[in-house]
C-alpha cells in the first residue's frame, strides 16, 4: 500500500467543481434551461464533495496512534456518505424545480452557445472523472472512487440534459426540458443511494468483496492441502485497509518455533494476493477438542 498523499486529487477535484459550476451557471443564465440548471447544481455537490474529500483523505492519511491503533482509514467513508447525503438532496431540490417548469412552461434562449458551454464543463468532468476514479482502484481509496464515479455520472448527464435543450430547439417542446430533468435526478438519486449504501458497509465493517475473499480462501486451500487446517476466518474493510483474522490449526506435536514460521508463511501469502491486508492468526492444536468449540466465535 502506498505512503503517497492522496490530497493532490482531491485538489484536482476541487478545481474541476469550480470551472464547471461557472461554466454551467454561464449555460443556464445563457438558456434559462431548468435542465442545465439541475447540471450546475450538482457541480455544486461536486464541489462541496470534493472539499469534504480533501478533509477525510487528510484525517485518513493520518498514521495510527494510542488513540487509533488501526489507524484512520475509515474517515474515508464519511466523505463518501456524506457526499451520498448531498447527491439526494440535490435531486430533491432538480424535481421541485423541474415540476414548477412542467407546470409553468418557460421558452429557452441562445441555445447553441449554452450548450457548447455545457459540453465544455462536460468534457473536464469526463477527464477530471476518469483520473479520479483511476486513482480510487489504484490506491484503494473510496472516497476518490466516488468522486470519480460521481462526476463522470455528471458526464451522463449532461449529455442527457443537452440532447434534451437540442429536442426543445428543434421541437419546441418546452415539457421535454423539465422532463430530461426530472430523469436527471431519478439518476443522481440512484448515485446517492448507492454511495450512502456503501459508506455504511464499510461503517458496518462489512466483509470484503466475493472477489477478495475467494483469493484468501485460494491460499488457505492450499495449506488445508498440506494438512494444516483452519477456522472462525473473519474479514473487514476499513477504507484502503482491510483486517483477516483466522484460527490455524497444526498437529500438536510441532513446536512454538515450527508453527510460529508457518503463520508467518501464511501471512505473507495471503498479503502476496492483498498487499493491503493485517492479518490476524491464533494458532491451535488439530488432535485438541477445544480447538473446534470456537469454529463459530462471534457468529
């Protein structure tokens, strides 16, 4: 896992939010669009996310202490969650709105050059968008794979908003601005529910991913091969981290040395598929009866 700063994103995020909340604010005073105004007021979200991202990575880069053993890693989560919170109260605030125009129809101006401004803010967010959500995968960071999910989310939707402003140019259907709207925040609704799902797993201390856990079960089938066996494996995620722990169990003629060197095995290839991972290991007899009471240990 890596030791380098993750702020420099979270700064790169910042920026994007501002250009494309002036961009858009342009477009939409430019239109009178509610549709590019549901566009900039997730910049807005954007914005505020990508500043609470900034204070979370801080917190989380923070090394463990007396206070914190396992270190800071979840902060990560509240910036997420918290970005969740402000994904649906914007599309709250996009469906009043665009309800409003439904029933009071607005004509719309200088169309060609509010969305050529809005295509621009769309492109930052797409490549602005792409580095984050990269980054996220690569150093295992939560908070800047929603970001990056968040704005290229932004993305789809503004290319949903300008096809629908180009419609009401070429038809003069005025309801189908408000209504592009109103899909706009069923789907920034969509993106906030699922951050807010996922910021309370890993609150939770939800297990890892199917994925992960069967690379770890791969290892451990390899030493059950050997005759070495084990029990009462729990795992848990704490935002670039993740914590195993199992029971090993050995013959019980080995030595304290032999099966100290065993464990010490395991934990290197079980951090050999997740360099990420603390591993946690108590060592017990196979022949002992004792040893199987606590197969379900805090189940």
């Amino acid at each position: 896992m890596t030791t380098a700063s993750l702020k420099p994103y979270a700064w790169l995020s910042i920026g994007a939010a501002l250009a494309t909340i002036g961009l858009k604010a342009v477009a939409w005073r430019m239109t009178g669009s509610v549709g590019l105004l549901s566009d900039a007021l997730e910049s807005l979200v954007n914005l505020a996310g990508a500043v609470m991202a900034l204070a979370m990575l801080s917190l989380a880069e923070q090394p463990a202490d007396e206070g914190h053993a396992f270190g800071h890693g979840k902060a990560e989560y509240f910036s997420s969650g918290f970005e969740g919170l402000l994904i649906l109260l914007a599309a709250i605030t996009i469906t009043v709105t665009a309800v409003e125009r439904l029933l009071d129809p607005q004509p719309l101006e200088r169309l060609g050059v509010g969305l050529t401004v809005s295509l621009a803010a769309a492109l930052v967010n797409l490549l602005v968008g792409r580095v984050l959500l990269l980054a996220g995968r690569r150093f295992r960071s939560i908070t800047l794979e929603a970001d990056g999910q968040h704005l290229l989310t932004d993305v789809w939707t503004s290319a949903g908003v300008i096809v629908g402003v180009g419609a009401v140019a070429l038809t003069d259907w005025l309801w189908l601005d408000p209504t592009l709207a109103l899909l706009v925040a069923g789907n920034i609704m969509r993106t906030g529910w699922r951050l807010l799902r996922r910021s309370t797993g890993g609150l939770m201390d939800a297990s890892l991913t199917p994925e992960q856990q069967a690379r770890v079960l791969a290892v451990l089938a390899s030493y059950r091969a050997r005759g070495i066996d084990y029990h009462a494996l729990r795992t848990r995620e704490a935002g670039a981290r993740c914590f195993i722990s199992l029971h090993v169990l050995v013959p019980g003629a080995w030595t304290v040395a032999r099966g100290h060197q065993l464990l010490e095995e395991l934990d290197r290839d079980i951090r050999r598929e997740l360099p990420h991972a603390t591993v946690f290991t108590h060592l017990e007899p196979l022949e002992d009866p004792a040893s199987l009471a606590d197969m379900g240990l805090d189940r």
